[in-house]
C-alpha cells in the first residue's frame, strides 16, 4: 500500500498546527453553540471531505441525483468554485462554466430535471432555493460542504480517496487535510472511493479498522465504472479501444484511479493532466 501514503512536508508542521488549532476552536464554537448551525424545512444531504482535492464529489453527488431525481424534485447548491461571478445564481440554459463553476454546469448540463444553484453562502443558498414557487425543492444536495457548518444537514456524507487515505495525512499546508481527522466524526455515511474492484477482503477488515468509525457511523466503499470509449469528435463508440493510440487530457484533482484504469483498455496511451 506504499502508493497510499502521502507525502508529507515535515517542515511546515509548526503552520499546520497554528492552522490546526484556529480550525478546532472554530469548530468548538459551532460544537458550544456560540456560532449557530441553522436547520430547514426540508430534507438537505451534504457530501463532502476533510483534504484538498479530489475525492469524488462530482461523481457521487450525480449518483444521488440519479438515486433521487425521479420521485423528488431535487435541487444541487454549490459554491461554484472558481466561476467569475459572486452571490447566489440560479443556473439557466444561458449558464455558462465561467458563470457558475465547471462542475455544477457539468451536473446542471446531464440533469435538466434538477434545479441547481450556487452560492458562497449555503445558507443564503438554500433560503433562495426554498422561495422558488416552480418547480418546488423536495430535498437538496450541498456539492462540498463539510466544513461549512452554518448550515446543519440532516445526513453527513464524507469522502475519502482511496489513494489518499486521510488516516495518514496531516493538517494543510504540511499535509491535505481542511481540518482534523477528529472531523470524521460529524459523518453519518463515509464512503471509500475510486477503489480497485479487485478488493480483497482483508483490505476491506483493514480499512474499517484503521477508520476506527463509531457505531452510527455507515462505511461504504466505491469504484469507479466506466461507458464505452467514444471519439470525441465523431461521438460514435470506438468498437475496438485495443487498436487506438489515446491521449488522456484530464483537468480533474486525481486522475492517477483513471489512468490505472484505462491504460489497459488501449493499444497505447499517454497523459496530459491539467488542475
């Protein structure tokens, strides 16, 4: 498992637990009561991670769309991370990445069924979504927001990357970690993810021990399944992946589980990732 550890830089621990011990107070004064965690009306799920970069959230957070979408009227708030624009937008067919985020106009893009939003301020968010006469919000689904604890969800999804296993990270910015791995414990559902589907049991006993969950805790664990290979230009599926020459372009935080994956798949294949 030498591929699971990550590196650590030694030499900026004395930042991570400046960083480390603002982080603890902060949650304490959510834990105490003296910063307010605020509850709705309806149904909110939240998925999200304790480290940087990526765990997954996209993928899963349109598994539960899927799961949803046809006996609720769901609705996806997001911060909208990197887009050009501030406050709460409403997508619309005009929507554009630089309007809203790439990942959210990726979700709003597959599901036009859903209504989907973004807004630094989850709370302001959700308030916005819930005042939209047509279509009604059944439930809402918060795309990375663990750490953002005004608002209190009714369920608690946490990621974690397989290949990046938070039991053995460290506080930013000598590690990846957003927070303390005492963190875990706000989770009602923690999902391993992009897990090789070849798994042996003894991993699996492994794992959810070194977790060390408590008992209301649910474990789950997740692999990525891939559609057929298409051309990007003609869209028709390649009925032979073994005869082409690929290049990968990736823009996606981990795309190590993807090129594992694919590699075989292809004659032969090259990487070109980009953040």
């Amino acid at each position: 498992m030498d591929e699971h550890f990550i590196k650590i830089h030694k030499w900026l621990y004395p930042v991570s637990w400046i960083y480390g011990a603002v982080v603890v107070m902060r949650n304490k004064l959510f834990d105490w009561g003296i910063f307010r965690s605020k509850s709705f009306d309806v149904p909110v799920i939240c998925v999200g991670n304790l480290a940087v970069g990526g765990t997954g959230k996209t993928p899963h957070t349109e598994y539960l769309i899927k799961l949803l979408h046809d006996k609720y009227q769901v609705a996806v708030l997001s911060r909208g991370y990197k887009r050009r624009t501030k406050g709460y937008v409403l997508a619309t067919p005009q929507c554009t990445a630089k309007t809203i985020g790439d990942e959210p106009y990726q979700m709003y893009t597959k599901f036009s069924s859903v209504t989907l939003a973004v807004d630094e301020k989850r709370c302001h968010g959700i308030e916005k979504l819930l005042k939209l006469k047509e279509p009604s919000t059944d439930v809402i689904l918060l795309d990375d927001a663990f750490q953002h604890r005004y608002v209190k969800p009714g369920i608690n999804i946490l990621l974690v990357d397989y290949h990046r296993l938070i039991i053995y990270d460290k506080m930013l910015p000598a590690g990846r970690l957003r927070e303390p791995l005492s963190g875990k414990s706000r989770a009602d559902i923690v999902i391993i993810t992009k897990c090789p589907k070849d798994l042996k049991p003894m991993e699996f006993r492994v794992l959810t021990k070194a977790m060390d969950l408590y008992p209301f805790q649910k474990l789950y664990f997740t692999c990525i399944d891939y559609d057929t290979l298409k051309g990007v230009f003609t869209g028709n599926e390649l009925k032979d992946p073994k005869d082409y020459h690929v290049l990968l372009l990736t823009g996606i935080a981990s795309p190590k589980q993807m090129e594992h994956d694919l590699k075989p798949m292809v004659k032969e294949m090259n990487s070109l990732s980009f953040g």
